[in-house]
C-alpha cells in the first residue's frame, strides 16, 4: 500500500488523482491488475466521473450542496454534517483495472478526490494486486 498527499483549496472541491494514481502503478510495477484507491476520512471521498468537460465537476458539487446544503440544522456538534452526507453518497474507495502498466478506466473517465470540508491535506491510500 502507498499512502499519497491531496491538498485542496477550497470548502468543495474535485481533484482529479490520476497521475498520482498512475504513478504508484508504475512504482509498484503492477503490468496487469488492479489499483484500489481509498480514502480514509469522513468529509472526504472519492469517484470516478468524465474528465472532459470541467462543468460535471461544477454540476455534481452544486447537486451535492442542494441534497446536503452546509447549513442544515443538523445536530452534529462539528457543524459539518453536510460534508459526512456528501462524502458519504460519493464513497470512500474506487478500483480501476490496471492493462500493461496504465490505467484503464473508460474512454472519460478519471478519478477524482472529493473535498467537502475543506481546505485541508489529505491522505489517499491506494493499493495494487495482481
């Protein structure tokens, strides 16, 4: 397993990982497989989604924040239960199949991590198997 670091900027954010994903294929030697990418916190997640028009990213944060709007009158004493939810409907691991050394998600895919209580650094964890 490789542990990566994903610094975001904003409150919500979708960061697309596939280099740092791809990176610790090719450092693992994994040629034909399976990479698991995961995301171990609770106002995070991850997904995988088209990577050719920047406006899905936009769509599915403004989507996210009408379902979960930040202030909720939740009782969660944080005040971030908006980002549990949302972390909670993306998921918090993906898994790709590995072909010859590259990633092999489909024709517009990538996958992207999901910041919903940021900014912050955060840790993703991903792990290759043949």
């Amino acid at each position: 397993m490789r542990e990566i670091s994903v610094e975001t900027r904003a409150h919500t954010q979708f960061v697309n990982i596939d280099r740092l994903v791809q990176q610790a294929v090719t450092e693992a030697r994994l040629v034909d497989g399976l990479v698991h990418v995961h995301v171990p916190h609770t106002t995070a997640g991850i997904t995988i989604n088209e990577n050719a028009d920047p406006d899905v990213a936009a769509d599915m944060t403004a989507i996210l924040e009408r379902m979960a709007p930040w202030k909720g009158g939740y009782a969660h004493a944080e005040g971030n239960s908006a980002a549990h939810v949302k972390a909670s409907l993306m998921g918090f691991s993906v898994t790709v199949p590995v072909q010859e050394g590259k990633l092999k998600p489909g024709t517009w895919q990538s996958v992207y991590f999901c910041e919903f209580d940021g900014p912050r650094r955060r840790k993703v964890w991903i792990t290759c198997t043949t």
